[in-house]
C-alpha cells in the first residue's frame, strides 16, 4: 500500500459528461501530481499542485482542471468527455522534497 | 512535455536471464527514479538515485545514475515470472518547476 488513494476506482460515463476524480496524498505530502495513461502507453503529465497552488503543468486539455484543497487532497474535473478520454489516470503525492513520487491505484475511466 | 527516452520498448525473454534497460535525456536531472507496473496497478518504486554515478541495489535489481546526469540505466538479474510488467524510469527536472518526467516505459515478457 502507497499510501496514496484515489477514487473512484471504475468510471463509465457518458460522452459529454463531466466527471470528478479524486487523490488523497500520504500523509504530510504537500505535492500532487496527476498522470494520465491510456492503453499500452506511457505516464503523460496532466499537472501538478505543491500545498494548494499549481505548480506545474503538462499536456492537459482545456475541458480538464484540477485543484488542491486546504486538507491536501487533490480533484481532477474532466468535462465535455470524449471516447478518446478513457484512460487510467493516476495521482502521485511526494514529500518535501520532492523526490520518490508514491503513486495510487489509478482510476479507470471509460466513457461509452 | 518532455519525454525521457528509454530503450527498448519491450522485451521478450527466458525466465534466468539478465535484463537491462536504459533512459536517455537532454535535460539534467537531480533524482532519477524506476517502477514497476503491473497490469491494472500504479507504477511501484523500485529504487531511487540522487547522487551522479550512484550505483543502488534492490535485490535482484540495480540502477545507476549516469555521470552526465541525462542518462540512467536498471539491471535485472536471474529473472523470474513475476518480473513480468512494464518498467518506467522517471527524472525529476532541476530546473523551473520541479516535476516529475517518465520514459514511455519498457514491457517485460518472460517465457517460463
């Protein structure tokens, strides 16, 4: 166990819907980061947040957002779903310094 | 987003042999950090490098971070069938905005 957990674990949604994923961080870990996977590929960057404020970001869509709250856990929006979106997407916490990410089970995303 | 290069894509071995796996980039890196993932799962850490020239085991598992800073490599030896996955080095950029930057990752067959 990471430490890190993120919910829901399975999505099937809708084309054209929105949805909320969600990242609680180990304990103490200030930096989130979420990746996104689709199938047989690599870990591609969406972004990034160090103690609530965006820190980082990578190739996220304008339909996606994300924030980090007060308590540290972390929430991905994607909105205006398109087939192309189904993918595993995964948060990852580190500590203060940055270094050895921790990554959750990754939630599957399919949308139909 | 920038995107390690890490060779081979995919391999295809004898259960008892010797793995090795590499990751190339143009940037520096200041930590340099390899997982495992299994089918379904978050990527594991497997070890990770702070030091240029750092040489760390884990087991059957050893990693060094290259002299230059851009280059990693993982060793596996005496493979077994759980080793099976798809293994992704991962470097943490120095400059800018920290974050993290994974290889499009290396898929493990061993035949038994």
């Amino acid at each position: 166990d990471s430490g890190v957990t993120q919910t829901p674990k399975h999505l099937i949604t809708a084309t054209g819907q929105r949805v909320t994923l969600r990242c609680s961080p180990r304990s103490g870990d200030l930096s989130v980061y979420w990746y996104q996977q689709s199938l047989d590929q690599g870990l591609q960057f969406l972004i990034q947040y160090y103690n609530g404020e965006e820190r980082a970001k990578g190739n996220i869509l304008e339909r996606f957002s994300a924030q980090q709250f007060p308590d540290l856990h972390s929430e991905l929006n994607l909105s205006s779903l398109e087939l192309g979106d189904s993918a595993l997407y995964f948060c990852a916490s580190t500590g203060t310094g940055d270094t050895e990410a921790f990554f959750g089970q990754g939630t599957r995303l399919t949308v139909v | 987003g920038q995107q390690l290069n890490q060779s081979p894509q995919s391999m295809f071995i004898q259960e008892g042999e010797d793995v090795s796996m590499n990751c190339t980039s143009s940037s520096i890196f200041n930590t340099w950090l390899w997982y495992k993932q299994e089918p379904g799962e978050g990527p594991v850490l497997l070890i990770a490098l702070y030091k240029a020239g750092e040489l760390t085991s884990n087991g059957r598992l050893t990693a060094q971070f290259g002299i230059t800073r851009k280059d990693s490599f993982l060793n596996i030896s005496a493979s077994i069938p759980s080793d099976v996955g798809i293994y992704f080095c991962a470097g943490l950029e120095i400059q800018g905005a920290q974050k993290l930057v994974f290889g499009q990752g290396t898929r493990l067959t061993i035949n038994p």
